[in-house]
C-alpha cells in the first residue's frame, strides 16, 4: 500500500492536469465521488452525520485488524467527492497514521478557492471527525 504522503502526491498530480480549470475541476470532484463503494442502509442514521457540514454526510469507521476503514456517503455530489479523497489518504490506515496525517494535499490543489467557505469549513469538519474516530480506536487497542 502507498503511504499516505504518495497518495497526497498522486491526488496533487491529478489536480494539475486540470490546471486553473475550475469547472473541470469541480467535475472530477463529482466523478471521484460515484466511486465510492455503497454505503449500508441501515447506516444512514443521525449519530453518522458530521456535525458541521451543510449537506448530509455519514461516516462510520470499521477496525480492521489494526486499520480503520472508512465507509462514507453525502447527500450531495461535490461533497460526496471531497469525503471519497479524504477516504483515499487516510482508509485502511492506523489510527496514529491518521492521528497524524498532515494533510497537505489540501491546500497544494488549492481546495479552498475551488469550493467555498462553507464547503472548506464541512471539509475541516470531516477531517476532524476522520480523526476522533482514529483517537477513538488507538485509545481503545491501547487498553
């Protein structure tokens, strides 16, 4: 598996084929996020709603072995991309891998000035929530 600064690496490369494009941009954003595998019904519950995000997006996180796979879905097409490049880094990672993730790739495809305040601000708020999963789960293989 690539490590998590690769995967940064190859999402910035993608993102620069499109250049200043921001239609285009956008586009890819929707398209990354049909790929994320079906989300499970009966998950689609308040309590795996991020707080903090104008549209609905649900995440849950599953160990596997001592991994944390993440499954997510958005009521809304862009969001729904920005959680499946999030997936991308920081799915089938440790918890201290996530923990510490510095999530660089953000600001080098220049995020923030493709979609918005608002979109910035629920993207923190998955990324955050991304992270109190990982602290959750490295708590509990610590006791």
């Amino acid at each position: 598996m690539s490590s998590i600064t690769d995967i940064q690496n190859e999402i910035i490369e993608e993102f620069s084929i499109l250049g200043d494009d921001k239609e285009s941009t956008i586009f890819y954003i929707m398209e990354l996020g049909e790929q994320l595998p079906d989300f499970p019904e009966a998950e689609r519950k308040e309590e795996n709603i991020i707080k903090g995000c104008q549209s609905k997006v649900w995440l849950i996180a599953q160990e596997e072995g001592y991994n944390i796979r993440f499954l997510a879905d958005s009521n809304t097409d862009i969001t729904k991309g920005l959680i499946s490049l999030l997936i991308r880094v920081l799915s089938g990672r440790t918890p201290k891998e996530i923990w510490e993730a510095d999530l660089f790739f953000i600001d080098k495809i220049g995020m923030g000035n493709i979609i918005g305040s608002q979109r910035s601000n629920g993207l923190a708020a998955m990324i955050k929530q991304m992270k109190l999963y990982a602290l959750a789960y490295q708590t509990k293989q610590n006791t």
